[in-house]
C-alpha cells in the first residue's frame, strides 16, 4: 500500500480528494457536521477493530508477507510496463 500512494499519480490524486473534501466540508456547514460525525465513528471503529485484529494479524504475518512480496513483484512489473507511474502528473499532462 505505502508503494502504490507513494507514485506521483495516485499521491496527487489522493492530495487533490483531500482537498476537495477539506474545501467542501468548510463551505458546507450541515456537510462539515455530518462529516465531522462520520469521522469520529471510523476512528471509534478502527480503533476497536485493530485491537481486535491484533491476534489474529499475529497468526497470519507469515501469509501477509507472501502477500505483500507477490504484490510488490506484481508492482514491479506494472511500473515497467507503465512508466507512465514514475511521472509527475504535470508531465502526464503537457503530453
């Protein structure tokens, strides 16, 4: 996950969602609040479930770790198929 929201693309689009849920969250104040509220679930939730998940996460490293080799092999290969990736989006762009 840290591999892929670290290529140009997906990190400044993810940057621009922010901003724009930032700019509408100000701007609209029944929005601002119910976004407001929605964020403090997720965090209530995340926060019970990672204690929850802890042991079982434990039990399944090994396999998460296969996992995430074999992704990173496949991301490999992706990025030298498409370049692309590696590029600035104000570069993507002018081409």
């Amino acid at each position: 996950v840290s591999r892929v929201s670290s290529l140009p693309l997906v990190s400044c689009t993810c940057s621009a969602v922010c901003a724009a849920y930032s700019s509408a969250r100000r701007s609209q104040p029944g929005l601002g609040a119910l976004c407001a509220a929605a964020e403090a679930g997720v965090r209530s939730l995340t926060a019970a479930a990672a204690s929850g998940a802890q042991p079982i996460l434990t039990k399944l490293e090994p396999h998460i770790s296969t996992a995430n080799e074999y992704a990173c092999k496949g991301l490999d290969k992706l990025e030298e198929k498409l370049p692309i990736l590696q590029q600035p989006p104000e570069k993507v762009l002018a081409g």
